[in-house]
C-alpha cells in the first residue's frame, strides 16, 4: 500500500471517529478535517462537500447516512422544523414530476457556492460555507432530501468580480449545480437571470434587490434600509444629535453602494443631520491616514462607515489618537472578525446586526438556537466560537441553506431550477427561528429579513477580542413609507440598476 493511500485509511478512520470531520473537499484532495480545509482551499479555489463521511471528492456519491443527531427535519409542505421550531413559507408542494435537470442524480443534489476564502476577508467564506455545508450535513445524517444527500462545491473568489463569474460560470457548466450561494450578485445577476440559475445571495447592493434579476435571492437585507435602521437605533439611544456633521466612507468595490449615495445623504439629511463629506475607500486602497486627517479638519461629530475599509480608518484613527466625538459606525461594522482586527480602538464603534446571538438575544433563546450551535460545532468546530456564531455570515448563510433545503424538499423527486425558483418566489415570513424571519423573495419585492438591532463594541483585552451584547431589541425603518412602502427597495433598486 502506497503512502498516500495508508494516509487515506487513517483519514477515513478518523473521520469514522470523529463526528466534526469536515466535508468541504478540493477536486484533488482524498480526505480533509474541517480545521485544514481552509488551507487547501486557498491554494486551489475549488472544493466539495457531500454526505459526512469526509471522504467524499468532484464527481462522487456519498451512501452514508452520517452520524449527526437527527435534531431537524424539513418536509415537503415548505415548513421546515427542528427541535420544536417552525419555519413556514406559503408555498405549497410542487407538482408530481419526477424529471430532474441534469445534474441531479439518483443520489445525489450538487449546489455550488462562491465566495472569499483567501486574504483579510477569507473568515467570511469560511463562516458562510461552513454554516452551509453544516446544515446539509445535519440534513444528510437524516437521509437527505427526498432520499438525495446534498454535496456543495465551494469556489474561492477572494471577493473579486472577475473570479465571482468565472466560478458562477463553472458551477454551472461544470458542475451543473441545481443552485448557487453567492456573496453578491453584481457581476453575475444578467448570467444566473439567462440560465434560469437560483442564486442565493447575502444582499446588500442595488442588484441583488431589482426585479430585473428574478433568479436573486437577497437572504439578509440591504444598504439603504439597514442605514436608516442604524440612525433610529442612535436616536433611540441618546446618541443622534440634531445638525450634526457626517463623513461618509463608502466602498466601490466588495460592497459597491455607489448607486444607493444620494439616498444614503438623504437618510441622515431626513434624519437632521447635515452631510459634509463622502469619500469612496477599500481595502485596497491601502493607508487611510488622510482620511482620518480630512474628517479631523472637516471637524465631523459622527463617521459613517459604508465599506469594509473601516477596519483600515479605524486603525489609522488609533495611530492619530482621535475618534468623532458623537461616534462612529454603520452596518458593515457588525462583523466580530473584522472588530476584533482592529484592537481596543474599536471600544465604542456602533453596528448592526440582523440575527440573534447564540444567547437568543436580544430575544429568547430557544431549541432553533440549540440546533444552530450544536450543529456547527459538530461539524465544523473551527466557527463555533461565540464572534463566529452571532456573525451575518454564518447566520445567512444557514438561514439560506434550510430556505433552499424546503425548496428542494418541496420538488418530491422531480428537482429543477424552475421549481426551485418558482417556490422561492413565493416564500412570505420564513422564519429558520436563529433571525427574524426572510419577509418576502417575490420579484417585485424583495426584502431579505430586513429587520436590526444594534450594539456598541467592546474590547476584552483577556482574550483580546471585540465583543458586543445588544442595546435594542429589533426595529425597523420609520422611513419606508416616504420611499413608497414595504416594497420600496426593489422600486429604488430598479431605478438605480436600469434596464436588466
């Protein structure tokens, strides 16, 4: 027996023993725990994940049933349950046809997923795919879906547009995947609309929200709307001062809200506060000392931040000893990766945050909390920390992956990507029991779970970490009625976006 086959054997043995074995797996690889999948995902942008084994590779089937408790089920109605809870979706089951796009095998559903997991942002995948491939597990370990196991093919993008189509395209073509996770769907809304593709998506920007891409499915909540929600939590709080003077930093890149500027200058303006600088930054863009020099000079009370480059200003704010007297902060602040980069000068930073903590607050925690924890624990232990687990990512991700387990489940034995977006489509209130629930998907309406609380950082210098615990409960906008109602963001997102 060769060396690498003997390794084989004592991976598969081990993965026999040890319940958390990981299954996300590169096309070349034989066998991965989930603490070194990273690493070789990194290196080559391309691996899978099927059953719980940990052995299983592109192109294979896994039989086994796994070893997880069978703590959640999901039934044909669209209503998925686990350990008491219920998540509901008004539509019904699908028709009785067995016929199945390619792809679909008797075995087995592949669904593909792209998204960073490599450079500053790498944790981010590695939560979203880890809270994915965590419930598909949890879903195979029970028999999977309609007697099919659920394999997921994850490719490294490293948030980079280009490399986003080029995977989108792949997964597609190559792996002929019955869906797609994606972080955004900027770069690929006219492509995944064309082939009839379901991509499941974060949110965030103007694309993900159009009516023109009705394949996108936001999960989690836009822009626009969480920056009004962020300014009535600091109205609530004491912290909104009427006249105060706003910078804003805005990314282009990752999360490009260009689009959504002048309605971004209009929340604070409608709110009473005045504008007095917006500034694109990225993490690309490098050293933000001059940034933190001009919103000194401006004499700015609070620092708006609509990018992932904070972590950057904030850091360059600690080497010059200042912070805006009112306060900083937004929505893309509500990572604890990214908090915790920055150190103790992120004592005091606002964010938001769309999901429970795994306490249950700022609600109750109750079984649905339970079975998140324990599930990614079991399999994939390397996020199951108390930043990872209250983390958007890992939260949305999960969230997602049970949404897209109800729409499979209500296909019977006949999966196509028709199916599963025409019953996605009509999702109304579904509630996974860990986030208030996704509000609607219909094409001219897309909202993602919408409503936020929001929370100040701190810094535990023992373990040198941010932490945070909720100083609201969940709230939404006051202003949605001035922007045209409930639907008002995928009306704002068309006009923004043009013409698909």
């Amino acid at each position: 027996m060769s060396v690498r086959h003997r390794w084989l054997v004592v991976v598969w043995a081990m993965c026999l023993v040890v319940a958390a074995c990981g299954t996300r797996l590169p096309d070349s690889a034989g066998g991965l725990t989930a603490g070194n999948a990273a690493s070789v995902q990194q290196a080559t942008g391309d691996s899978t994940s099927g059953g719980s084994d940990g052995l299983s590779s592109a192109g294979s089937s896994d039989s086994s049933t796994g070893t997880g408790q069978a703590t959640a089920s999901t039934t044909a109605s669209g209503s998925s349950t686990a350990a008491g809870k219920t998540s509901k979706a008004s539509a019904g089951v699908a028709g009785g046809s067995t016929q199945s796009d390619p792809g679909v095998t008797d075995t087995e559903i592949t669904i593909g997923a792209s998204g960073p997991l490599s450079g500053v942002t790498g944790f981010l995948g590695e939560e979203a795919f880890g809270a994915i491939d965590a419930y598909f597990q949890l879903i195979n370990s029970q028999g999977g879906v309609n007697g099919r196991k659920l394999r997921l093919v994850t490719l490294d993008d490293r948030f980079d547009s280009a490399q986003t189509a080029a995977n989108v395209r792949k997964l597609y073509e190559q792996y002929k995947v019955s869906a797609i996770f994606l972080a955004f769907s900027d770069a690929v809304g006219q492509y995944v609309t064309r082939n009839n593709i379901p991509a499941l998506v974060f949110g965030v920007t103007a694309p993900s929200f159009s009516s023109h891409f009705p394949t996108v499915f936001p999960l989690v909540g836009n822009a626009l709307l969480w920056t009004q929600e962020v300014i009535a939590g600091l109205k609530s709080q004491g912290v909104f001062k009427q006249g105060m003077r706003v910078g804003m930093l805005y990314d282009t890149e990752i999360l490009d809200v260009t689009p959504y500027l002048p309605y971004l200058k209009e929340a604070w303006q409608k709110a009473g506060a005045t504008v007095v600088s917006t500034d694109p930054f990225n993490l690309s863009s490098g050293d933000c000392t001059s940034l933190v020099l001009k919103m000194k000079d401006l004499k700015i009370d609070y620092w708006d931040f609509q990018g992932l480059g904070w972590v950057l200003c904030a850091s360059a704010a600690q080497r010059q000893q200042y912070r805006p007297p009112v306060g900083w902060g937004d929505w893309p602040t509500s990572i604890a990766g990214l908090a915790s980069q920055v150190g103790p000068w992120v004592d005091g930073v606002w964010g938001g945050a769309q999901g429970d903590q795994p306490s249950g607050a700022p609600r109750t925690k109750t079984a649905a909390h339970t079975t998140y924890e324990q599930t990614i624990a079991r399999y994939h232990p390397n996020i199951a920390s108390f930043g990872h687990l209250e983390s958007p990512a890992t939260i949305g991700y999960w969230s997602g992956a049970e949404l897209l387990v109800a729409a499979l489940q209500a296909q019977g034995r006949g999966v196509t990507r028709t199916g599963i977006i025409d019953w996605l489509q009509k999702v109304k209130n579904f509630d996974t029991g860990i986030t208030p629930p996704v509000l609607s998907m219909a094409p001219n309406c897309k909202t993602g779970s919408e409503v936020v609380w929001i929370g100040q950082w701190k810094w535990d210098a023992a373990k040198q970490e941010a932490y945070r615990t909720p100083q609201t409960g969940y709230f939404t906008s006051p202003y949605k009625k001035d922007y045209g109602g409930d639907c008002f963001l995928t009306k704002l997102s068309d006009q923004v976006v043009g013409g698909g």
